[in-house]
C-alpha cells in the first residue's frame, strides 16, 4: 500500500471558467467601480475612478470655488441669453399676428362693402372691373328670399297693432290635418277611470266628487270661452281701427251659421222583424254585381251541348258526379 494514499489532499483552487475573456474584464471593471462609490460615500472624497484622493482636498476633478463662481456666471450669462432671444422671437411672432389680424380685418370689411355695394373698383377710364364672383349676388338672393317668405306675414302682423313694426314676423306653420289637440280637457275622472268602491257611503261620496269635478269644468270651459271671446272683440276693434286710419271701408261680418234642426227621431223607421225564412231567403235573391250575367252564359252553354252531335261529345266518364 502506497503511504501517499492515506496523506490529505489538498483542495483544488477555485478557477473560473469562461468562454469569452472579455466578459471577466468587464466583471472586474464593474467590481472596480462598486468600490469607489462606496469608498465616495464613506469618506466624502470628491472625484471619481482611480484619480480620486480619498479624504483630501486638491483632487484631479477636484471643483474649486472660483471655478464654481465662474461656472455659474456663465451659466447665468447663457439663461439670460436664451431668455432674450425667446423674448424676441415672442414679440415678433406677435407683431407678425397682428399683422395677419389687421389684413385679414381690412379684407373682411371690403368684403362686406363689396356685398352690399358700397364700394365700387374702376378702371383708369373709369369702366367698372369685373370680378369673377359677384360679391351681391348672395346678398340680393337673400333679401328676395326674406321678401317672398316673410312679405305677407309681416303685412298681416303690422294690421293687428296700431304700433308700426320695423322688424319682420316669423312665417306661419303650414296648417297640418289635426289629430291630437293638446289644448283640449284630458279626461282624467270618469267611470272607465276610477273604481268605485262596493261600499254605499264612499261610493255615493265619490259619486259626489264627481259630479262637482265636473261642474267645475264646465265653469272653466265658460270661463275659457269668455276670454277668448273678449281677445276676438279686441282683435276687431284694432283691426277697424286699423281699417278706418288707413280710408277702408269697414269690414263686412259674416252671417253667423243658423242652428242646425234638431233630428226628430220619430221619423226613422223601426227595424222590421223578419223570420230566419225569409232572411234566408232573401240572402239567396241577393243580387251580386259579380253574379250578373252567369245565368245567361250557363244557359248557352247547355244550348250549345244539346245541338252539339253525339260524336263530338266527350266520353261518358268525364263528367263526374
């Protein structure tokens, strides 16, 4: 047995494998830099990397106190500056706005003359220039159209007042076929719209009730009427008023309607009785529109089978029973 065997063996060292040798430098240029911002936080030093004197003044990047003044007056120098210059680009981008404002003012007001005809351009011979767009046309379009729509509404406004009116009226709606007035009384009470109840007493209470809700619409009704009788007398009068300042005639009234002739019911005839025989027999001499003239063409055509010879005629089984 070999006495080397049973000595220890020392450990193997520790090595690390890499494939790319690059990537260990760059492992030990991190670990560098670890070490000297720890060693920067712990003492203070000012500087950086390998150059820095750890706890003394007088480093390589050491900043002293005139360079400081000096970095901040230029600093200062170069805010003032910037400043300057945008304060100056500041004033001319206003001034070249207003510019644009006031021509485009100046542009807008010729405009406006132009529409209404105020302004009119001439040659060296004093013949007018021809534009390509006619600037009035629209205006003048408008006011026809202003006229045409609003003329006789603003005739037929001014004779309801003696006021003159210098504006104009808006146009009446066309007239639309009525079919829900929101104007009228909504029936709200009524015998389809509230349950009377099986008690006598509340019944004939609410029996009550109603009676006087009703008389009191039909107060509001005569009062409703009344005022809109007075509105129509008042619209008269302005309108002779109206009539006799401007040498008319007055206008004639029209005959009111006369009453219509209470229906006499005795003169409508009683239903007749009538037995299910004769109701029947009747439905039977009915006198169809689309009946009329098939009797006749039935009849013909039994004449025509009658003279038709034997050997022309269908077989005996084609008419089935």
């Amino acid at each position: 047995m070999d006495p080397d065997d049973d000595a220890p063996k020392k450990p193997d060292s520790k090595q690390l494998g890499a494939s790319d040798v690059s990537s260990i430098f760059d492992l030990k240029n991190e670990l560098l830099k670890r070490k000297s911002e720890v060693a920067q936080r712990g003492s203070g030093a000012v500087g950086t990397g390998d150059y820095a004197k750890i706890g003394k003044a007088g480093g390589i990047l050491t900043v002293k106190a005139d360079e400081k003044t000096r970095l901040r007056a230029e600093t200062d120098e170069r805010k003032r500056r910037i400043a300057e210059h945008e304060a100056a680009m500041r004033a001319e981008d206003e001034a070249t706005r207003a510019k644009q404002q006031k021509i485009m003012r100046e542009k807008s007001e010729l405009y406006e003359k132009l529409q209404n005809g105020e302004v009119a351009f001439t040659h060296n011979d004093n013949t007018p220039v021809e534009f390509m767009v006619e600037f009035h046309l629209k205006k003048k379009e408008l006011d026809e159209k202003q006229d045409r729509e609003f003329g006789p509404c603003y005739d037929e406004w001014e004779g309801e007042d003696d006021r003159p009116r210098t504006s104009r009226a808006a146009p009446r709606k066309p007239v639309q076929p009525q079919r829900y007035n929101p104007g009228e009384d909504q029936r709200v009470y009524g015998v389809s719209h509230i349950n009377l109840s099986q008690d006598e007493a509340k019944r004939q209470a609410k029996i009550k009730e109603l009676y006087e809700l009703s008389e009191a619409t039909n107060k509001a009704r005569e009062k409703k009427a009344q005022l809109l009788k007075k509105e129509r007398e008042k619209r008269d009068e302005r309108k002779a008023a109206l009539r006799k300042r401007l040498g008319l005639p007055p206008e004639e009234k029209e005959p009111s309607p006369p009453p219509a002739p209470e229906p006499t019911y005795l003169d409508i005839p009683l239903p007749i009785n009538e037995t299910v025989e004769e109701t029947y027999a009747k439905k039977l001499k009915s006198d169809r529109a689309w009946d009329r003239g098939k009797g006749t063409y039935n009849a013909w055509i039994e004449r025509q089978r009658e003279e038709r010879e034997d050997e022309f005629a269908p077989p005996s089984s084609y008419h089935r029973r």
